[in-house]
C-alpha cells in the first residue's frame, strides 16, 4: 500500500477545491481499498460543493465529493473476496461501490427500501477529515465501506460508462421500476435532458412507448434524445410553460402524459409536470433534490387522479442492472455521446464549473492524470 494518497477538498462552498494529501487506509473487515480509475461529475456534485444539501441532509466539511467512480482493488479486507453478485473479487479488478445502508432500520428491514435508511452513509457528505478519509471519489484512492454493495465491472463496458450507470443509469432504472408497466399504450413525457433525463429516455424507449416525449436544453442534448428515442423533443429555449403544454398536448393527441418523469429540478418543473400529465396518469420525481421549494397546484393531482411518486437513488441491485442495460445496448445507443472531456484531480473545480455551465454533460476526472 501507498503511505499518502491525494484528494481534491472543499474546504469552504463555492470556492476552487484544495488537494490534501492524506494517508490511504488499511481496509477492515468486509471492507475494500481501491485506487480511482475514473470518476465522472455529477449535479448532485455541484450542489454539494455549492452547500445546497446544508441543512436537508447530514454534511459536514471537509469534503471530497464525487460519488460516480470505478476503482481498481489494490486491497481486500478479510470476508471482502466476493462482491454482491457474488462474483470473486481480486486486486487488480475494477469495482463500483453503492452507499452503505444499516441494515437495522425500517426502510432497511420492513420497507426494503435500503436508498431511504435514515443512517445510510453517503461517502460525498461525510467530513474527510477523520479516518478512512477517502469516502468521496474525487480522490486518487477510495473505501468501500464493510457492508457497502459493491459489483465487478464486467470487462464489455468502459469505465466511463461504468462510472455514469453508478449514478445516472442506476437512478434511472430505480425510478423506472418504481413507475411500474410501461408498453405501447402509454404516451411518456421526461422533463429533463440532462444525464439522468437522457439515460431514461433511452431505457424507457427500450419499453415501446406509444410516444416518447422529452422536454429540455440545449440542442445538442435534444439532439441526443432524439438519437437515443425520443420521438418529438420540446426545447425550453425561448418557450414558455403554456407553449410547451400546448405542444405536448398537441403531440399526446389532446390527452397529455401517462407517465412524466421529472428529471430536470428546475424550479417551476414540478407544476409544469402536472399540468402535463393525463388523467390516471403518474408523475416519478428525480432531479428536484436539495434546498428549495415548489409551488404547485394540488388540483391537478387531485381532479386528475394522479399518483405522485418519488424516487432516490438506487441500491446495488440497480447497478447491477444497470450495467445489464449498458451491455444490452452498447451498440443501439451511442453511450460515448454523453462522455466530456477529461480532467486531472488539480482541475476539479474546473470539472464542476464545466458541469454547472453545461458546456460538458458528464466531465471526466482521472486521478492518475498529469
């Protein structure tokens, strides 16, 4: 093991991250020391280093963000040889790792919803400061954390798309299995496109929808929607709400979405997804995580007979399946298209910048680079 491992640190929100060195750990029990390969930036990254989750969930600083990585094993704690599938697991082999849930709590035991355990770990929001320090990824090592799912990368997918579906596709897999039957009856609208919005489009085309619908900006991410199986995109560009809800309405034949899937979290998206949806319709909210309020107007869910539902996250069943996904589709979806450029561990806060401002859909960080 390497005695000191570098990691990019938010010491105060909003200001250009700091690279700590701090010393690599050796793994307990069940747990697993990996060194990063490849992490890719998500929005949930930006609003944490911009302090949004102060106050809504449990944060302290120091932080090393970054939660969508693949790590090759450089270390196995005792009982850590085989993964959650399990595979055998060897060093040298590339991992995903899942949040750690308790295991002794009702969303644990009695709702098995293990995403909404109120003691669950989240490595992005844990203070860096104490050992094992590494629980973030952008970082050149990680810990896997002893009762954390975790899955070898199968060697079919590239580490950039492994690192997507352990955020974006796997919450996109989640919110779709919660949603429940989607086939050739249901007209579907996803508000949203970016990497989460793109991703359900692309899984729920799969399902054959009778009209598959997305909402968003800029162009050349509609563009990709389109690629990747929407049938008509609407751009927010220079539109109003009432525009758009004319337009998929004229496109839904009068009757509006069956299914709207919000992954946007824009403010104002939430009403505008039930103005959207049809009557029996249902209404999956994703992206509209962190502080901020709504408003909304109840009677749309109320005289429409609308059920609301929310979807977080997704536990390691959903990135197992989700690398199904990938290995199902790699050549009808261009996966590659999402992928930004690539940025060393000093330029991470130029990753975020480059996340924030939509100049790139998903930046690349390599740890490793120079």
């Amino acid at each position: 093991m390497i005695a000191m491992g570098r990691a990019a640190v938010v010491r105060e929100y909003n200001a250009p991250l700091e690279i700590v060195e701090y010393p690599v750990p050796e793994p307990e029990p069940g747990a697993i020391v990996v060194r990063i390969d490849t992490t890719t930036v998500c929005g949930s990254d930006v609003h944490g280093w911009e302090g949004a989750y102060e106050g809504v969930l449990p944060v302290e600083l120091p932080l090393i963000l970054g939660h969508e990585a693949v790590g090759v094993v450089v270390a196995l704690g005792e009982g850590a040889e085989r993964d959650s599938v399990g595979h055998p697991v060897r060093v040298g082999d590339r991992l995903v790792w899942a949040a750690e849930s308790c295991g002794k709590c009702w969303a644990c035991t009695v709702s098995k919803r293990t995403t909404l355990c109120p003691n669950r770990r989240l490595g992005m929001l844990a203070s860096s400061a104490p050992p094992p320090h590494f629980t973030g990824m952008f970082a050149e090592y990680g810990y896997v954390w002893p009762k954390a799912g975790r899955l070898r990368v199968p060697d079919g997918i590239k580490s950039e798309w492994a690192s997507v579906a352990t955020c974006a596709v796997r919450t996109v897999v989640n919110a779709v299995e919660l949603a429940g039957r989607i086939d050739y009856q249901h007209t579907v609208v996803v508000q949203g496109s970016g990497p989460v919005g793109l991703f359900a489009t692309a899984l729920i085309s799969t399902h054959e929808p009778q009209r598959l619908i997305v909402v968003g900006a800029p162009d050349d991410r509609l563009a990709i929607a389109r690629q990747w199986g929407a049938d008509h995109t609407v751009s927010i560009v220079g539109s109003t709400p009432e525009s758009r809800l004319s337009e998929v309405m004229e496109q839904t034949g009068g009757h509006g979405s069956d299914l709207t899937f919000e992954a946007s979290g824009a403010r104002g998206a939430i009403e505008e997804g039930l103005a959207m949806s049809a009557r029996a319709g249902r209404y999956v909210l994703i992206g509209a995580t962190g502080k901020g309020t709504q408003e909304i107007s109840p009677h749309y869910i109320i005289n429409r007979g609308l059920s609301v539902l929310g979807s977080f996250s997704g536990d390691i069943d959903s990135y197992y399946k989700a690398f199904r996904f990938l290995l199902a589709n790699r050549d009808r979806f261009d996966f590659d298209a999402v992928i930004g450029e690539t940025h060393g561990l000093d330029d991470v806060t130029g990753a975020l910048e480059a996340m924030r401002s939509q100049s790139d859909i998903k930046p690349v960080i390599k740890p490793g680079l120079s």
